[in-house]
C-alpha cells in the first residue's frame, strides 16, 4: 500500500435494517482493514408529515442518531429535505449536498480526506460531486443498479445533469459489466473506468454446507421485477411429481398478498413458505440448507444474494442478461434462463430435481467462485482505483458550480 488515505464516502441513509447501507458499509470495514481511514456520510430524507405518509421511512429516521462509530467506521446523519421524484428531477442532489457539506468541510478541516468516493448515480453522486469540487478533491462514484436502470435507458437519453455526473466523475466503478456498458459512452474513452463487482461476508456464509434435496429458496423484495410469482409458477408444475420438494420464499413487498392467495389457491400451503423479512445471518442459514437458489428477475445491477447463495451451496438460477452474468456461466457454475421464463425455469428445477449428483460439480465451481468474490478483494481492487487516481496529476479539482 502507497500511503493510508482518508476517504469520505457518501451514501443516503437506506431505510432498511442496515447501519445506513449494508454494501456500501461492507466496503468501508473491508477499506478500514487495509488501513484506510473511511469517514461515512449517510444523509437521512426527511419529508413534510412523513409520521403519515410514508411511516416506515419516519421510523428509520426517529431511530438513526446524528452520528455513530459502526464497526470502527464513523459515520454522521445529517437530515436533508427530499421531494419525491420530482423533487429530484429539479434538484438532483442538492439538498442532499445542502445537509452533508457543512459536516464535510468541518471533518475536512479536521483532517484533510483524499477523495470522495460516492455511491449511486442521481442524488448522491450529484451531492458527491458538488462537495468534492467544494473540498478541490477527486471525485469517485460507483453506481450500483437502479439508479442506472432508471436514467440510463436504451434508446432514451438521459438527463444532461446525470450525463455530466457520470462524465466529471474522476473515476467511476460499476458492479457490473452491464452497467459500466450503459454509462461508459457518457465517459469518454480517456476516463478511468473499472467493472468492481461486489463482495460476499464470508464471516456470515456456513462454513459447512448440507444441502437438502429438493429445496428450493428465493430472496429479494417482493416486486414484480423480481419474478417471485414465475418461480412460484414452476415450482407449481413440478409438486405434484416431487412431493419431497419445498419452496421458501424471502422478502417483503407488495407481491405478498398476490403470492400468498396464488399458493393457497394451488394448494401448497403446505410446501410453499412466504417468511416475511428475515435477519440476513437466518437467510444465509436457510441457504445453506437449501438445493437451489432461484432468482431469475431482470433490473439486476448485480445482485449479490446470486452469490451469497452459491458461497453457502446452492445451485444459482439467474436471468440471462442481466449483472450476475459477470459471475455465472450457464451450465458451468450456475444456470442462466431468459428472465422470468416459466418453462426454462422449470426445466432448470426438474434437472437437478431428476439428478443432483450429476450437478455436483457444478454446485463446488459455483461454490468456489463465489467464495472468490470478497470484500477483501473488492476493497483491494478499489484502493488500486483510488491510486491510480490520485497518482495521475491529471485532474482538475477546482470548485465549480454543479
């Protein structure tokens, strides 16, 4: 390692279980421990009679407090005032900027950071970018799945405001290959680009594996895109012939009454688990004990469930072009079907359902392949990135208006 860097990562608060988001957390304790001294800010939305309108998101923002030391990380809360997708489309991130640069500019002075380094495209990476140019740093982003899927559509052009984030971007990650293809011809060729995909904890994976046959597991948020109807629907036409098979379904979502009347509908009350949200180390161990992941939905940036069901032995089934590609080779580590294609998905189910043994193989390649992926090796790969920058002397960092 060159030299220890004070890094500054942005990040609005997710309203998840997460200290503020578990990824990008996952990054900062992995840079942590190649002695990197990562400071997060995590800005927390707060809307006009939120109690009301959107009671989960008031929650988290009642429980999160203005700073905290998560995992040797410290990481401050300022709130800032979000206006919806509307809001967004005229502001970008400024708000979001408005709230973070005084604490920014403050930690600055404390201890001067190297860079900023933020994480998802539209609000943060305009906020990031705004404080960085600010501070006259470097401006790093890596963008992660949505905020691509949802600004960066084929045949549409972007916004300029989300073009000119991604081009003044002095470096940019994408998790995925797909992704980084999406932006890249807003870049320009001379910019430093890299694909970064994400880790797995291997610390949460079990370590010994005992997969029970037949078992099949599905995780994700309850949405259409996820395809958790289509699974259910395959898995439907092979019960009958496999009465030792299960299907356990994890998340929550707007989906969940549909699914819930489809499996009583079908009779699989008995076969069929809808269990709701899980904590993620249950989710891991329900993984462990399960035959084969399935997951074949589309608007995947990467998705690192695919992985993290492989590191505990499952077989994975994802979707044909989408970010996991980058990871599974169909028929080698894993399986890839057209996404949300029932037949292929059944055909998928029935061939490890008539003959697991002949899968082993498969199974351990996908099982060592993921187990590659670390955050450790995600971390490394970034600090290079970081380097690189900062070694280049080619960059203007002076404060301009975003």
């Amino acid at each position: 390692m060159e030299k220890r860097l004070r890094i500054l990562m942005m990040i609005h608060r997710q309203a998840d279980n997460s200290p503020y988001c578990f990824y990008v957390h996952e990054q900062a304790k992995a840079l942590t421990a190649r002695g990197h001294e990562v400071v997060v800010i995590s800005a927390v939305g707060v809307t006009p009679m939120m109690k009301r309108l959107r009671p989960g998101q008031a929650e988290v923002a009642a429980r999160t407090p203005k700073e905290a030391v998560v995992d040797g990380v410290r990481v401050f809360y300022p709130r800032y005032l979000t206006l919806g997708n509307a809001g967004e489309r005229l502001l970008g991130g400024r708000l979001l900027a408005a709230s973070a640069l005084p604490v920014a500019k403050a930690l600055h002075r404390e201890k001067p950071f190297d860079l900023v380094h933020a994480h998802m495209l539209p609000r943060d990476g305009h906020a990031g970018l705004i404080v960085a140019r600010a501070l006259g740093i470097p401006f790093a982003l890596t963008v992660h799945g949505t905020d691509i899927f949802h600004y960066f559509i084929p045949g549409q052009t972007p916004w300029p405001r989300n073009v000119r984030i991604a081009r003044e971007a002095d470096a940019l990650m994408a998790v995925s290959t797909l992704l980084m293809s999406r932006v890249a011809p807003y870049r320009g060729g001379e910019k430093l680009s890299r694909v970064v995909p994400n880790g797995v904890d291997l610390s949460l994976v079990p370590q010994k594996t005992d997969n029970m046959p037949r078992a099949v597991i599905s995780v994700g948020t309850l949405k259409a895109r996820k395809c958790m109807d289509r699974t259910l629907e395959a898995f439907a036409r092979l019960a009958g012939e496999y009465p030792d098979a299960t299907l356990t379904i994890v998340g929550i979502g707007e989906m969940e009454a549909q699914l819930r009347a489809r499996i009583a509908e079908l009779g699989l009350e008995d076969r069929v688990t809808l269990t709701g949200g899980l904590p993620h180390a249950e989710v891991l161990a329900r993984m462990a004990k399960s035959d084969l992941f399935v997951l074949p939905s589309w608007g995947e940036g990467y998705g690192i469930v695919y992985i993290e069901a492989m590191a505990a032995g499952c077989i994975a089934v994802g979707a044909q072009g989408e970010g996991i590609e980058d990871t599974i080779t169909d028929g080698e580590n894993g399986f890839l079907v057209p996404a949300g294609d029932i037949d292929a998905t059944e055909r998928v189910m029935r061939a490890v359902f008539e003959n697991r043994e002949r899968y082993a193989a498969l199974r351990e390649k996908g099982r060592r392949d993921a187990r590659a992926l670390t955050w450790a090796r995600n971390a490394q790969t970034v600090e290079e990135i970081y380097f690189e920058l900062l070694n280049s002397g080619g960059n203007n960092h002076a404060q301009t208006r975003h």
